[in-house]
C-alpha cells in the first residue's frame, strides 16, 4: 500500500469538501481510504509527500481524440458542412497507423490536462485502444457505425457492428479499455443498423454512444418520416434500453429531457464544440434538475481545439447562466461535479471520478500558489473552476501509476509524435 499525502485534498467522494491537509491510500491501483491526515488510519506503509491540491482525475465524456491530426480544419463551418465537406473525406483516407501515431498525441494531451478517462468515438478502434492502453489513459471505445461514399473503406453498417463485438471481446477484463458501441446518429444510421445495435447492447451488456440532437434541424428528416422526435424515434428503435450516452443534446424539448430521465440515459455536455459550431446552448440544468447525469465531453479536437475540460467546466457554468438569465443557476461545485464523479456515473462506472474507497487511484496534482487569496478553504474549489488550466499540474497518477510529473508525459516521446503529426497532417489536407 501507498499513501500520497496532500497539502489540499478534493475528494468528491460524498459532499465535496475542501480538506486542509489530507491523505489518500492506495492499494493495488484502488483507493482503499482517503480524508483528513490527521484521521488517517494507523499504517506502516510508504509515504509520499505532495505539495500542492490533489483531486479526482477528470472524465472526458465525448471525445474524438485522434481528430488531433485534424486540428484546425473547417473552421467556421456549421456542424453539417464541416463532417461532409472537411472531416469525412480526410477521415476515410486514414491508416490504422495515422490513427494510433494520433491518439498516442491525443493520449498523451488529454493526460497532461488532468484528463485520466476519456469515452472515445473513432475508427480503427483498436489502434485507438492500443495507443491509449499504451499511454496509460483510461479509455472507453465505442467505433463508430456511419455509411458514407467517403468512408466506404470502413464496409456496411453489418461489418462494422460484427467489429464492434469483436473488439469489446477483446479488450475484455483489461484494467484500462472498455469498448460499447457508437452508431454515429439516428439522421446518419439506418433504423435496421439502430434495431441491431439495441439488440446486441442488450444481448452483450454494452453501452452506447450517439450523437443526439446537437444542431437544430439536424432531426428534421427522421422526424417527418417518422413522425416522432429523435430522442423518441431512438427510444422506438430501442437504443434507450441500454445505458447510452446521448452527445450534446442541445435541442432537446421537455418532453424529451422527460423520457431521457426516465430511461436513464446521460448526457454528455460540450459547451465549447457548440459554441466553435454556434449549435447553440443546451439545457443543462433543466436536464439535472430532471435528475439526469450530465458529464462534460471535449468533442474532438478539430471541433473544440482544446482537450480541455477546465475550459469546459468554465464554458458550461457561463453558458448556462445566460441560458437562465440566472447567476445562481450553475454553481463551480456543480461543474466539478459534471466532470468528475457525475461524468464517471454518465458511463456507468462508480469507480472513477472520485477518490473514496473503492475507486480507481486516478488522481491530477495541482499547484495552488496562484490560486489565491484564499480566505475559507471553500474559496480553493470555486479558484479551482474559475482559475485553474493545466499549467497547474503537477502530476497525473491513473491507478496509482505516475504518468504525468512536473517535466510532463513520461509514457510519450512528444517531440518525434510532433513532428510525425504535422507530416501526415499535411498529406492529407493537399490530397
């Protein structure tokens, strides 16, 4: 067993409380107790001294990660123009090397910003899972199911569900990776490939991500053919049988917020993407008020430049204060909720995104020198939201393995990963 003991500790285990002075155990890549020192348990077990804040790892709840080969493409195009004219074409031209030289940045990124799990939507999915397992990220896969004349490479909606099953029995029982399924959208997937998704999810016990109701009209087609909502349309075709993660959920109405509350379906927020996208600005306290989980995802980052999620909890807390007219209506708990333990339940696991006992011993280091004055120990938790970015981190640990210190990754060779990123980056923009 380890114990770290902490200047400052913010375990989001039960109420989130500031503790001055705190320590957290770890056994075998779980955390066994966590509080203040002075209460610690007796133990003759090596410890670590920290200097500094140390809390849960953040949970990144939508992500397309390797998209970091695609960073910057289609500015300044909408959501529909910007997948059909930039993004689908230059993604059905890549290699499953382009795809783990990609996410191995990515990995490597989203770690060094405090990012120690992160629920992925990419093809090639076991380069995406080699990478991130290599990198020492926590990672949850769902490959994507989309038919397009661009990404034909990727076979019919059969094939790549047939895939999906393979991989997730694959990666079965590995410490980091779990793979679920991603049909990309009801507008971009067919009813018969939604009907065997739901049927499989159930049969094998496998999440689902999908992308729901992100731009306004982007629902307009399957709700005159069908004659239903999206959100009721994918509830028809049984998809919300299974634990889902419905994507941006921007143009949701009340009866839909309803019926995801009822089926117990979570949401993943990015308020940053939808912002770059001008998608609009969802209705995240209406949804937590309907008690559904709300994490915060990134999206990938040629949609939101930034694997950020400390901008995210600052975009979704401003956002949703104008949405509401409101400056109580999200407070900076509330969002450092949204990104860690509540971003963990939004996948279905109460292991992570906390540091009480039982949890996986992912924990971020941060320096707390310029986040003063500090004159209450509650005032460290809103300085934290409002003030903190990754140039405050110290360490990352994910099961209790250090995979980021104060010189940065040291599970990546940064430079080589660069500059072989900016070539093929190049290749595939003037090809």
């Amino acid at each position: 067993m380890t114990r770290f003991v902490c200047d400052w500790l913010i375990t989001m285990a039960a109420e989130p409380e500031v503790i001055s002075g705190g320590a957290v155990d770890v056994d075998n890549g779980v955390v066994t107790w966590s509080g203040p020192l002075s209460q610690a348990p007796p133990t003759d077990a090596e410890a670590f001294t920290l200097r500094g804040l140390l809390i849960p790892g953040l949970v990144n709840t939508h992500a397309h990660t390797p998209m970091v080969l695609l960073r910057g493409a289609g500015e300044g195009l909408p959501v529909s123009r910007w997948l059909t004219e930039v993004m689908w074409p230059r993604e059905g031209k890549l290699t499953p090397d382009d795809v783990a030289l990609a996410m191995t940045l990515g990995a490597a990124e989203l770690l060094g910003n405090g990012i120690t799990t992160s629920h992925e939507m990419y093809f090639h999915p076991r380069a995406v899972a080699d990478a991130a397992s290599a990198t020492g990220l926590r990672c949850v896969v769902t490959p994507p199911i989309l038919v397009a004349a661009d990404l034909a490479r990727f076979g019919d909606w059969e094939t790549q569900i047939e895939a999906m099953v393979a991989e997730a029995r694959h990666w079965r029982d590995h410490e980091l990776i779990t793979v679920g399924f991603g049909p990309h959208s009801a507008y971009a997937v067919a009813e018969e490939a939604l009907r065997r998704v739901a049927e499989l999810a159930r049969k094998h016990n496998m999440h689902i991500q999908i992308h729901l109701a992100e731009a306004e009209h982007e629902g307009d087609s399957v709700s005159e053919r069908t004659g239903m909502s999206v959100t009721g349309y994918l509830d028809y075709v049984g998809i919300l049988d299974s634990p889902v993660v419905a994507a941006h959920s921007v143009w949701l109405s009340n009866e839909d917020i309803e019926l995801l509350s009822t089926r117990g379906t979570a949401v993943a927020h990015c308020p940053s993407s939808n912002g770059k996208h001008a998608s609009g600005i969802a209705r995240v306290t209406d949804m937590r008020g309907a008690g559904i989980r709300v994490g915060l995802g990134t999206d990938g980052p040629a949609s939101h430049d930034r694997l950020d999620l400390f901008e995210d909890m600052r975009g979704a807390l401003r956002l949703a204060r104008l949405r509401a007219a409101d400056a109580g209506a999200l407070a900076p708990v509330d969002v450092l909720q949204m990104a860690t333990r509540e971003g963990g339940q939004a996948l279905g696991r109460d292991d992570i995104g906390h540091l009480g006992a039982g949890a996986k011993a992912d924990m971020v280091l941060l320096d707390v020198d310029p986040l003063v004055p500090v004159t209450e120990d509650r005032d460290l938790l809103t300085h934290l939201v409002y003030s903190g970015h990754p140039g405050l981190i110290r360490g990352v640990w994910v099961g209790g393995r250090q995979v980021v210190d104060q010189a940065g990754i040291r599970t990546v060779d940064l430079a080589a990963v660069r500059a072989e990123i900016s070539g093929r980056a190049r290749e595939l923009a003037h090809t």
